[in-house]
C-alpha cells in the first residue's frame, strides 16, 4: 500500500468555500489539487504556466483563464484594473468553483485580486493590507497596496446569483 502525500502548493491558502489561492504549482502539488476538485482556474502571471501543469489542467478538465498577458509581459508591472475586473467578473459567478486563483508565486498579482475582492466583500483596509503582507513576506509592492486602496467597487458588476459570501 503506498501513502500518498497532499502537499500544497507554495502560497496556498483558502479564501472562501471553494475559492482558493496559490503560486504556480509543481508535480508534487498535483495529487492535492486533485482532491479540490477545480473547475476554474484564474492564472495571472505575464508567463505562461509550465507545460507539466498545462498537461495537468487538460487532464482534470479545468478551465484556463489567462489574464496575465492583459496586464503586462514585464513581472515588475503593476496588475492592471481591466484585469482585476475581469478576475472579479470570474471569481463572483459561482457556477466557476470550486476556483483557484493563481501567479508565479502566489504573492503581488494574486494578492492584489485577493484585496480588491476583500474590499467589495468592506473589510477594513488594515485587515486587507495585514492579508496581502502575509502572502507579500518581506517583498511588499506598495504600488499594489496603493491600487487596492484606491480601487473603486462601484466598477465591479456584481451578479445576482452572487456567492452567498458576498
């Protein structure tokens, strides 16, 4: 009998019932992201992801949604608005999850989409920018923090069969 570990990937946390976030993963992360049984997956890297976990994503029968090229192919830029609004429009229709949203490592991309939904969700900035540090560790991009503050809900078109979280 073999035992199997579920290792997850690195930055992995939950954000709400069925909506996860990540970096890219590897072949050990695969058999735990298995058992989350992912419907969609949201990668905003500029890159794009590795060819072992493309083949990974084709084999689950996941949907791809690449939205790191809207923003920029340089790493250093700032996630553009048009990006968090289309992750936003992706993360608020249930029918996506279970979902997990994801970059290279998990940390200033994802993070940034993480605190724009916090902020619709009306968590205080303190807790939102307390989140994102988590994640960020010692490489905090104030730029990100600055878009979060700055961001306006009002842009986000929110359905009405919205998850019950919202």
């Amino acid at each position: 009998m073999s035992s199997q570990h579920f290792i997850p990937p690195v930055n992995f946390g939950m954000i709400e019932e069925d909506l996860y976030r990540s970096g890219q993963p590897n072949e050990l992360n695969f058999p735990f992201l298995e058992k989350l049984g992912l419907h969609t997956i949201v990668w905003l890297a500029p890159e794009e992801p590795n060819q072992r976990f493309l083949d990974f994503i084709d084999d689950q029968e996941i949907q791809l949604h690449q939205l790191g090229a809207i923003s920029s192919m340089n790493a250093w830029d700032p996630i553009t608005e048009e990006s968090v609004l289309e992750a936003l429009e992706l993360v608020l229709n249930p029918e996506n999850y279970p979902m997990m949203i994801m970059c290279n490592l998990g940390r200033h991309r994802t993070g940034t989409i993480v605190g724009c939904l916090r902020k619709l969700q009306r968590w205080n900035l303190t807790s939102i920018f307390e989140e994102y540090r988590r994640y960020a560790g010692p490489k905090v991009r104030l730029l990100n923090e600055q878009f979060i503050e700055l961001f306006d809900t009002d842009l986000v078109s929110v359905p009405s069969n919205h998850p019950s979280w919202l």
